[in-house]
C-alpha cells in the first residue's frame, strides 16, 4: 500500500511528500531529502521540531502519567493554566483539544454571560474572511459558502459583517463579537487597527469581545498579547508545542461564569500535551520570542516585497499575494527544498517557526524569489 492508497475519508488534498522526521525548522521525506518547513504544521512548531527542552518536559511526564481525566487534579495541568493566565494578564481557564473546541466553548461562555444577567443573547457577530473552525458551529462562524453549502442546516444566531463595519453591526442583541486579530485562512490580513473600535462598540452595548488567537497568538504577529484586552481568548495550534492542545482564557470579571456541569472535555488539559505547552511558553517568554518575530517579520516581508508580491500579515505571519495561481509557485519551491502552505488561491502564506534563523530565513527568500520567476 502506497501512503496515496490509505483508507482516509478524502478530506484533504494533500502535497505528494511523506513525511518521517524533523528537526528545529527542518524536516525529513521517506526519501532522506530535507526540507526547510515554512509552513511549521500550520502555525504550530513555534519552536520548531523535536524541540528539547519541549522533548524533556514531554519525556519527564511520559515517566509520570498520560492521563487522567479531569475528574482529579494533575499538577503540570494546574501550573500550565497559571502560566497561560498569568502571563496574559489574570482570568481563567478551559483547557481542550483544539482550536474549534475552544471557540465553541467561547460562545458557550457568552451566551452563559448573558443568560446570568436575565439577558439571553444569541448573536455571534464574525468578520468577512474569518476561519473559525470546521465543528458546525464554528463552520457557521466561518462565512465561506464553499465551507458551508452541503452542511446545513447549521446552527443559527451567527451574523457576519465585513471588517470595516463590524463595530456598526455591534447592538444590545450581540452576545459576543469574534475577531482574529490577523486572520489566518482570510490571507493572514491584519486586523489591528480595528480592536480598538470593536472594544469600545462591545463596551456601549455589554457584548463580549473574543480574540480568535488560534493561528496569530503567542508572539508570532511579534506580539504576546494583542490590545486592547479582549474579554475572551481562544488558543490552539502552538500552544502545546506540537501536541493537541487548545484553551479558552477569560478575564478575571467572567472567570466564574461557568459553574460544574456547564462544559467539560474527556482529553481537554491531557497532562503530556500541558507539560509540552509549559515548556513551549516557558520558552517562547524566556527568549522573548515574540520581539524574534517582529525582527524576522520584517526581514521576510522587505525580501518578498522586493520580488514584487503584495504582502499582508504580521511578523512571522505573512502571505505574499501573487495575482496569479500559487499552486505552481508552491510546487517549485517544493522542489527546491522549502515547505509551505497556500492562503487562498493566489497567495503564499509562511508560519515558519519562531527560531527560524536569519539564514534560513534568506534561504526562504531565495527559493520563494527563484520559484516566482521559474513559474512566471
Ligand atoms: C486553525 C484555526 C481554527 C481551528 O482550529 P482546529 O484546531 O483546527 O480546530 C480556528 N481559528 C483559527 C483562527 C484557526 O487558524
């Protein structure tokens, strides 16, 4: 059986590599050809692969114990949630499996705000080009007719506003506003000039502001948090270093809203997959990360500006929009020994990792400028 022959539901129009093993920005085919990985899993090895003080931390609670359940209390589980919330500033936490999961838990948690207060809200208020997951109600936030159409019916309450006029669309109906800070899928387009207009529209009508940080969080925009502070915050793909873990982090004021009963997860929290997010924050503070994507950022984005792309996105998340397919442009790099993904039809998006090194970085730069001229 080939890896092509594999009995999977045909979800994913996957590229012809095998992949065997990795290493910091690098990883291996089956055929021992090495590839610099620009892509890091879609915005999840921000410290790249096989990491070791990531590949310690995971070995020391392999020793320990995989899991328990959140029937009991596990220490690494308990540190990882203070050191998330601690270093975003205070509030509370749900610990789950993925990015979709945490966003279903975010609009659970509004619509339980405003029930609490003899409110009930429904609305869920998304932006044009918003990806917010693929479960059905996180499908009905992502406004992409594509995504939805053989779906329905999808569960209602969600309204959708382009960017620009989201803070207008925001009224004493709305229970929470979803934003990604810069939108990932949407062809990593920077929202942040809108946070504050959106805050103050969520202020005057008592809605909850909820920051998608799923792809743009933990330092890759070259910030760790983005301002103003939201009231919600959701968190998947980097957070557990390459093992499966996503979180909802309140503020302080809504950290009691849900009470035994309202939410759980069987797997959310697994102890492995915090003892890998630990050491991924640990790291990515200790290092300042965050600052390393701003620098590098801003040395890919005047290298891909100088080829003559349009690029959107923050730090170490650009996308570089060609005006023409980015298919045949990803294939040539692909040959040349780089990896990444696509955003949308016509645009190159790079994740690298957040170690990516100067050099790799150039390396990136001159494969992405010879496969544009090769293909032009
Ligand atoms: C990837 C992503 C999600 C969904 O995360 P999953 O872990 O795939 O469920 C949600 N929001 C954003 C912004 C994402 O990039």
């Amino acid at each position: 059986m080939t890896a092509e022959d594999a009995p999977f539901l045909n979800t994913y129009a996957r590229f012809p590599v095998e992949l065997v093993a990795g290493q910091g920005c690098r990883v291996r085919d089956a055929q021992g050809r090495w590839y610099l990985d620009a892509c890091a899993g879609i915005a999840v090895m921000a410290l790249g692969h096989r990491h070791p003080t990531v590949a310690a931390a995971v070995q020391r609670q392999l020793d320990q114990l995989w899991h328990t359940s959140n029937l009991f209390h596990v220490p690494v589980q308990s540190a990882f949630a203070e050191r998330l919330a601690g270093s975003m500033g205070g509030g509370a936490v749900f610990l789950c499996n993925s990015g979709a999961e945490a966003n279903e838990a975010a609009v659970k948690l509004a619509r339980k705000h405003h029930w609490l207060r003899d409110d009930p809200r429904e609305e869920v208020l998304v932006l044009e080009g918003a990806f917010h997951g693929r479960t059905l109600m996180t499908l009905a936030m992502t406004p992409r007719p594509a995504y939805q159409a053989p779906f329905g019916p999808l569960p209602g309450g969600v309204r959708v506003a382009a960017p620009e006029d989201a803070a207008t669309a925001v009224s004493a109906r709305t229970a929470a506003v979803f934003v990604e800070p810069v939108q990932g899928e949407g062809g990593c387009r920077s929202l942040l000039h809108l946070l504050p207009g959106l805050r103050e529209a969520c202020d005057a009508h008592g809605a909850l502001l909820v920051y998608d940080e799923i792809q743009c969080g933990l330092g890759r925009t070259g910030r760790w948090c983005h301002a103003p502070a939201p009231d919600l915050t959701t968190f998947a793909k980097a957070l557990g270093g390459g093992l499966p873990l996503g979180a909802l982090l309140t503020n302080p004021a809504l950290s009691g809203t849900f009470t035994p009963g309202d939410h759980g997860s069987t797997f959310g929290g697994n102890p492995l997959a915090c003892a890998a997010g630990l050491a991924t924050l640990d790291v990515i503070l200790a290092e300042d990360l965050p600052a390393r994507c701003g620098r590098l950022g801003a040395r890919l984005r005047a290298g891909l500006e100088a080829t003559g792309a349009s690029v959107t996105g923050e730090g170490l998340m650009l996308a570089a929009h060609l005006g023409r397919p980015a298919g045949p442009v990803l294939t040539a790099m692909r040959e040349r020994g780089v990896l990444t993904c696509g955003a949308g039809p016509e645009s190159v998006r790079f994740l690298p990792p957040f170690v990516l090194s100067e050099a790799e970085a150039d390396e990136l730069l001159a494969v992405f400028a010879e496969a544009v001229s090769v293909t032009a």
